[in-house]
C-alpha cells in the first residue's frame, strides 16, 4: 500500500461524524415556510384572475419544495467526498442543458431561460450554480496553490490554473449571458472567484486571484452597458442614487417606483399582512411573488420584518462559514463555502436591488422567490452545506 493512500486511510478514520448544524436546518424550515405563505400572500390577485384558484400559486410552491425535498435528503445521507467524484459528468450535463435552452428552449420577455419537459419548465442556470461550485470544491482542493513568489508560482503552472479556471467558468458564464441573464452570471462568476481565492493564501494566488476580477469587473461592466434594457436599468438606478427620484416613472422606471411606492406606505412596521396594495397587478408581470416578492415583505411587514429578514441571512452566513472552517478537508471547506456564499450573495443582492441599493437584475431570492427550479437549487444546497456539518477531524 502506498504512503499517500495509508495517509488517505488514516486521516478518514480520524473523522468523526455528528448531527448536522440544526440551526440552520430550522433556518431552513422557518424560511420555506415563510416563503410559501408570502408567495400565497402575494400571488392571490393573479391566482384568482387568471386561474380562479386563489391558491393557485401556492399549491405549486409545495408541490416544488416536496420536490426538491427527495434529492436533498438524498444528498444529506450521502457523504459528500463520494458525491463530489460525480461532479465533473454533473458539469457537462448541464453545459449540455445549457446549450439545449438556447437551442430549443422557450423564449418569454425577451428570453430564452427555460426547457420545457412535458408539463414542466426547467431552468437550466439554476442548476448550473450547483453544478459548478460542486466542481470547483473538487477541482481546486487538487491544487496547491500555496507558492512563495511570482516566479516559483508560474514556473509551476499557476499561469496554467488560472487559464483553466477563466476557461471553466467563461464557458458557463458565456452560455448563460447568451440567454440572456446577466443577473445569475453575476451571482456564479461572484461565487466562483472567491472559491478561487480562498484555495491558496500565498501572495502570489492573490495576485492571479486579482487579475481575474479585474478581467470580471470590465466584462461585468460591458455586458450592463452594451445591452440598451440593461443601460436603461443602470441609468435607473444611477437617476435615483443622485437625483433621489426614479427617471421614466411610466417607463423604465415604473417597476422601480411601484416598489418604493409599497415601501414608502409600509413605514417601520407596515400595513400588516394581506395588505399589499403593489400586489394588484401594479407590479410588472409576476414579479409580485417572484423577484419582487420582497418588496411585498416590505410593504406589510415594515422596515422591522425586512431587517429581521436581512439580518436571518447574515447569520446564516455566519454559520456557513464556521461549517467551512471545520470541514475535515480542502474539498469540504470549499463546498461548503461556495454554498454559503452563493446563497447569501443570491439573497442580499434580490434584497438590495428590491431597495434600490443596486440596478435591478431579476435575480431570484432562495426561498422568498416563486418558481421551482429556484426552489429545488436551494433545497439542495442548503442539504450539501448540512451534509458538511455531520463532519469534523479529531484535531478539531
């Protein structure tokens, strides 16, 4: 037997395996309920008019999350270090999905996100966060990136790394961005750039790590100002940042107004649940219960229900990471990381644009978004991040 695999064997039965982290299991929980009450709260007036069922929508949410609840608990019993070995045929299916949407799928505003499968409309992007950040964990804790100066680094092939990770992430972000969907290309070149950066701390891996968001940060402003939908929105929120007012209220603007409409009469402790007015059709399409929902939360919970709720995801971002460092191993640290960050990014970036913190970007918020592709991502994400919570090393 080899010194690496006696390594290997011994450091395996050092792990102890406990209970997952139950708090963010109730975080779970507590979340998707609210969700599902919210999405029925706020998807009542289009559930009636259109469908004649007032639970309609909500109906559908659960039928999602009892969905998405088989592969997580799949995923939950099933010790990560196996699973990760299925990452990379993982990846290349949904590149092939990816490629299948722009091919075949369906076109809706604009857009072509979605593969329809029978009575279902999947979203392939969605899948792709997971998919990748499982291929990532696996992929750059192989690496050593832990070198002592420039030259040592490339003379080792950190040039090389760098290359085939912008080539693994240009691939996914490219094909996602012809869809078009600028707003999930950013939350996975995000997310992938800090597994990056957490897998070396020498100086050297930082400098590589910093030539990468550079070259992100000058596409990521490319796409938002060649596109002329994505301009409008930038000078939307550039109108209100300087100006203190929303430019084309009855234009470009009027999803933004109509959401600082329903905060304004929410006030510190809103209208009370049920009272949403921007519920009745005066927020654009289905955003009311999708990517707006959270202006809703808004509008009848106040100021005090939205920081409880930003506040819930700031802790959980806390918890996430403490999994992250006591993670038995590289590829246990980076998934459970990765997870954490694109979940946390995903809901505080949905947050922000709701509040005109940021331009909007149509980015779905884990658990307070309807739809079931969203919902079935982040049922399993949040069962790898407790999956990597059942274990710690003896050292630890």
């Amino acid at each position: 037997m080899s010194r690496k695999s006696k390594t290997n064997r011994k450091k395996e039965s050092s792990l102890i395996k406990h209970k997952p982290d139950k708090i963010i299991l109730y975080f779970a929980i507590l979340m998707a309920i609210f969700g599902a009450i919210m999405i029925f709260d706020a998807s009542v007036y289009k559930a009636t008019a259109e469908w004649g069922d007032q639970f309609y929508f909500l109906k559908h949410q659960i039928i999602w999350i009892i969905i998405g609840s088989v592969p997580a608990l799949l995923i939950y019993f099933w010790d990560y270090r196996k699973f990760l070995k299925l990452s990379f045929p993982l990846l290349i299916t949904t590149i092939g999905l990816l490629l299948a949407v722009l091919l075949f799928g369906q076109e809706r505003n604009g857009a072509t996100r979605w593969l329809t499968v029978g009575p279902v409309d999947i979203q392939p992007a969605e899948f792709a966060k997971i998919a990748l950040i499982m291929y990532l964990s696996s992929w750059l804790a192989k690496k050593d990136y832990n070198y002592k100066d420039l030259k040592e680094a490339f003379s080792n092939g950190l040039w090389n790394e760098l290359l085939s990770f912008i080539a693994i992430l240009g691939i996914i972000a490219s094909l996602i961005m012809l869809e078009p969907d600028l707003g999930t290309t950013i939350i996975i070149c995000a997310t992938s750039y800090i597994m990056f950066l957490m897998a070396g701390n020498s100086k050297a891996h930082t400098i590589g790590s910093l030539s990468i968001l550079a070259l992100l940060f000058l596409l990521g402003v490319g796409a938002a100002i060649l596109e002329p939908y994505r301009l409008q929105r930038v000078q939307t929120y550039f109108s209100l940042l300087f100006t203190g007012k929303v430019a084309d209220p009855r234009g470009t603007g009027y999803q933004m107004q109509q959401i600082l409409i329903g905060i304004g009469s929410g006030g510190i402790l809103g209208k009370g649940f049920g009272q949403s007015r921007q519920r009745f059709g005066y927020l654009v399409e289905n955003t009311a219960f999708t990517d707006s929902l959270f202006a809703v939360v808004l509008e009848e919970l106040g100021l005090l229900g939205g920081t409880v709720i930003v506040f819930s995801w700031i802790f959980f971002l806390w918890r996430g990471l403490k999994i992250a460092t006591n993670a038995p191993d590289k590829q246990g640290q980076l998934l459970a990381a990765g997870i954490t960050i694109w979940l946390v990014l995903q809901a505080l970036m949905n947050m922000a644009a709701n509040v005109g913190l940021i331009p909007l970007t149509g980015i779905p918020n884990p658990f307070l978004t309807y739809g079931g592709s969203s919902t079935i991502v982040t049922l399993v994400g949040i069962a790898i991040l407790l999956n990597v919570s059942k274990y710690t090393t003896n050292e630890k």
